[in-house]
C-alpha cells in the first residue's frame, strides 16, 4: 500500500481507499489466502 499511496494520478496523489483497493488486487496468493495461521500449542482437550 504505501508504493501506491507514493503514486500520483494526473498530478494529484492516491486516497487512502485506493492505494488500499489496489494494494488488495497484486497481492501475492499466498497472502491471499486469508485466514489465520495455525498455532501449536496444549492440547486443551486432553483430561489430567
């Protein structure tokens, strides 16, 4: 987002909304996966 926020279009620079519309739209598939990653931790299941 901030190359485009550094980015002017005729002259005028790119909102806030845009740079964040267009940084959206080249991000990498793997970013664009979503979701939150998984974490190993306890097993809170598991009965003492």
């Amino acid at each position: 987002m901030d190359w485009f926020l550094e980015q002017q279009i005729e002259g005028e620079p790119m909102s806030n909304k845009l740079a964040d519309a267009m940084a959206t739209l080249v991000r990498l598939p793997s970013a664009q996966r979503g979701g939150a990653k998984r974490v190993l931790g306890p097993n809170l299941r598991q009965r003492g």
